[in-house]
C-alpha cells in the first residue's frame, strides 16, 4: 500500500467498520463510501476518535456505488479498494433478486470500471463462500467447482469475474476474498436477514425467543471480524499479482444448535426455540479449507469460536466496556474445549 486513500466502501457497516479502525490505526488515510442502508454511523465512532488523534486522516462519503460520477470522483486519489458494499444476504436475495444483483454485482462493475480509470493498484473483493453452494466435500478448497444457490450467491460469483477480467487484462491486482460466517461486535441483529449470531445473541440480551430455519443442524464455518479484518490487511499488503482467489475462514464447522447450546449456558436458561422452515437457497453445510490463505497470504484465523462470542456478547450486553468472561463449549465440542 503506498500512502494515498485505502477506498472501502461499505465502510460504516460491520465488517467495514473494523477494517477502518484497523486502517487508521496502522496510520493510513481512509475514505469510505457507503449508502448508510445498512451501514450506521455509530459505527464509524471509534475511527473518528483514532482520525482525532492525528495519525491518519478519514473522509466519509454518502453515496451509492452504482453512481459512476460519485464514484468516479470517490476513486480520485485512491491507491487501493477494499469493494465491501453488497446486500449481504441470502435470504433478502431470494426475496429480491433484481436488487440484489443491481447493487451486489452492478456496484462491483462500477467500481472496478471506476478503479481501472483511476489507475488504482488492487482492488479487494469482499466475495463468499457461498459461491460454493452445496459442496459434496468438506472442507472446501477453492478448487471446489462455484455452484451458486440463491442470487446474492451467483451475483459474488459475478463480481468475482469482473476483478478477475481486469486483472486477466493487467489493468488491477485483483484478490477476491471468499469470507466464510463472520460474526463480531456491531454485526447488525435488527432484521430477519441479519447474521445467525447477531440474531441468536441480541436474543438472548433481550429475553426474547429465538427463530430456527430448519432442524438447526446446518452447520458454519465462523469467524471472527479481527480476523477477516486481518485476512484483508493482507490482502492489501502482500506482493501479489493478477487474479487470487483465497478462502477466509477457521476450517472448522459449528452447527446452529451447538452455538444455542452455550449461549443457553452463557443466559442461564434456555432460550425459547421457534421452529420455522428451512429457507430457501440455504446452504447445508459449509467449511473453509483455509491453506491456501496461509501460502498465499500468510493468514490464518486465530480467535477460537468461544473467546469470539464472548467478546461479542459483550458488546451485545453492554456494549466494549463490559466485562468479557471465559465461555466454553462443552467437551468435545468445537475447539476441544
Ligand atoms: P453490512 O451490511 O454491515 O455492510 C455492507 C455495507 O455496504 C453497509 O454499510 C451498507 O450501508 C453498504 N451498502 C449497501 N449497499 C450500498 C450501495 N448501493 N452503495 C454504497 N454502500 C452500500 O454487511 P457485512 O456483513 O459487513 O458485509 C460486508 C461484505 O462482506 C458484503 O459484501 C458481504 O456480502 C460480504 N460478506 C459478509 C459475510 C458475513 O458473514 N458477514 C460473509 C461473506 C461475505
Ligand atoms: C452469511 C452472510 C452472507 C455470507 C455467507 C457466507 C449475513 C447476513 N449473511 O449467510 O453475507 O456471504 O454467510 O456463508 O451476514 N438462521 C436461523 N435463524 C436466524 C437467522 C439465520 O436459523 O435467526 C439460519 C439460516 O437459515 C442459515 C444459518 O442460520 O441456515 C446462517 O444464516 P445467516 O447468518 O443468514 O448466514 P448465511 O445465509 O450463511
């Protein structure tokens, strides 16, 4: 990275948020263009407090990133792109595939046709494991063939041959990161399409029941926010060139019902389950084979299962001052614990 603007756009929403905190703290100057759909200016607090300081400079633009003139003038002074603005869920994609598609995949082809015009270096796609699908074996590699289920799916899918057609044209250093299930503070637990986590730990913060699609057996490969945010720093960072796609998640797969089980622990009752259908374009299960992200990028995911959900439902409880106690899965469970 050289020292003008790190582009991230989606930057005021979960993961984005991180990533400028991490950016700015490692003194380089941020911009951020976001839509604020999903994305909260709250979250964007910490990063200002660390612009404050002096050390790096922060510039927030309110936009849309089908907007080619916005953009465009977004992109003026760029060195790199971290393209994180997406509808990030597969269930509002099955409910709403034109928009989905529209923003997820029309919004990467402004952006790296905006990048390449601007002469900017990389660009950093925040891509999904759920290009996947159903995969016949676990773990996944990306050698595994992309058999995309829902639109959101097929519209990562897309916004990864965009970066990689520029890439193949040497116009960017393209690195499409294929995040697994992050989960962390601020992840957003207010709609119905939100994360599973989010979801089950806002529940249990407010007494409320929880709702399962499914049996609860499907199962994930999570991750913790400080590492994705890692994952992309080095995405940013390394020597690298042309087209990489890279898998970012723990290589260990957690069902639905193991996560309810030590959050039951963590509130001290158990929370009411409301079963409700599997949903449509549901992936089964799902588990990164993680290797090539440590040859290629020299990452790999260090924050077991249990110390991230306790930092999470932290936050979730009482926000970053409240105390985080040791959760345990029972033994056996995930991480031996
Ligand atoms: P998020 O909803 O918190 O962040 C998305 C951000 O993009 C928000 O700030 C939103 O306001 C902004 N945005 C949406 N549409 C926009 C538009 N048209 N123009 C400008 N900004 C727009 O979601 P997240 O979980 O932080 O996801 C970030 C990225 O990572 C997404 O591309 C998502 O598909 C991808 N991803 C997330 C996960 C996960 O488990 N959270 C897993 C795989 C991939
Ligand atoms: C999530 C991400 C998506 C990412 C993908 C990679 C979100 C909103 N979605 O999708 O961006 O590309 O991981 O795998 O961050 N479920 C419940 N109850 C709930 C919510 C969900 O049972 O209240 C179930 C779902 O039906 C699903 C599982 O939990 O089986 C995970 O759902 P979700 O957190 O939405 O994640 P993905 O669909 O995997």
């Amino acid at each position: 990275m050289d020292d003008t603007f790190t582009l991230v756009t989606g930057g005021a929403g979960f993961i984005g948020s991180h990533l400028v905190d991490a950016l700015l703290t490692d003194g380089h100057d941020v911009r951020v263009l976001d839509d604020f759909s999903t994305g909260k200016d709250e979250n964007l607090d910490e990063a200002w407090a660390l612009a404050a300081q002096g050390g790096a400079g922060l510039q927030v633009m309110e936009g849309d990133v089908r907007d080619e003139v916005r953009v465009r003038d977004v992109m003026d002074g760029c060195g790199a792109v971290v393209h994180l603005a997406a509808v990030p869920s597969v269930a509002q994609s099955m409910e709403d595939p034109v928009g989905c598609d529209s923003v997820t995949h029309g919004g990467t082809v402004n952006v790296v046709r905006q990048a390449v015009e601007a002469g900017v270096q990389r660009v950093v796609l925040a891509s999904s494991c759920a290009v996947y699908g159903d995969a016949a074996q676990l773990p996944i590699a990306e050698t595994t063939p992309a058999r995309p289920l829902s639109p959101y799916a097929g519209a990562k899918l897309a916004s990864e041959e965009v970066c990689m057609d520029a890439a193949d044209a040497g116009q960017i250093t393209a690195v499409c990161l294929r995040f697994f299930n992050v989960y962390g503070p601020r992840q957003d637990p207010g709609s119905a399409y939100s994360g599973v986590i989010s979801r089950f730990l806002a529940a249990a913060a407010a007494g409320e029941p929880v709702t399962l699609y499914g049996d609860g057996r499907q199962t994930r490969d999570f991750v913790y926010v400080a590492d994705v945010v890692r994952a992309i720093r080095a995405a940013l960072s390394r020597p690298l060139v042309g087209a990489t796609v890279v898998n970012v998640g723990t290589g260990r797969e957690t069902d639905l019902l193991q996560i309810l089980d030590v959050i039951d622990e963590r509130a001290g009752r158990r929370l009411e389950r409301r079963l409700e259908p599997p949903r449509d374009g549901d992936i089964r299960h799902s588990c990164a084979d993680a290797r090539r992200a440590g040859w290629v990028l020299g990452w790999e995911a260090v924050t077991p299962l249990a110390a991230g959900l306790a930092h999470t439902w932290a936050w979730f409880s009482g926000g970053y001052g409240a105390e985080v106690a040791t959760w345990r899965f029972p033994p056996g469970g995930r991480d031996g614990e």
